[in-house]
C-alpha cells in the first residue's frame, strides 16, 4: 500500500473526526477553564491562555469576542461564553 492510501475505515474515521472537530474543541475549551482555574503559577497561566486562544480560532468564534476575553483574561467570562457555545451546539 502507498504511504498516502488510507483504507475506507481509516477514511470514515477521520471524517467523524472532522465531523465532530466543534464538539471536541468545546471539550477541551472546557477542560482549560478547569486547567484556568486550578493553574497556580503565571506561567501555567499563560501556557492555558494561548490555548484557549487557539481552540477558540479553531471553533471560529469571532475575532472581536476572541480579543475581549484575551484583553481580559478572566476565566469568568471564557466560561459564560463556553456555556453559550455549548447552548448554541446543542440547538444544532
């Protein structure tokens, strides 16, 4: 087999990954806000932050909201926003 054939399971499985990409960065966009929350070092801190930011361009949330929590970096509103994402999903 080639290097870049994929079976036709490989290929089902990594289009319910794709399918699925909004779910997963929710979930672990929640699992941060726990990490947040519980980070007791700047740096730990900071280490967080930067993935929350990058979870956030990859769940496409808008570039103004993405600032304000960056500008803000308060876990209070990464959580209410999460929260109103994980609504917004479940009505899909």
């Amino acid at each position: 087999m080639a290097k870049n054939e994929r079976s036709a399971y490989q290929k089902e499985v990594i289009s319910r990954y794709y399918d699925n990409l909004d779910t997963i960065m929710l979930q672990k966009l929640g699992e941060m806000v726990t990490d947040l929350y519980l980070a007791d070092t700047p740096a730990k801190k900071d280490r967080f932050w930067q993935r929350a930011h990058k979870a956030m361009v990859k769940l496409k949330v808008p570039p103004a909201i993405i600032e304000h929590i960056m500008q803000k970096k308060d876990v209070e509103i990464l959580a209410k926003n999460l929260q109103d994402w994980l609504a917004k999903q479940k009505k899909k």
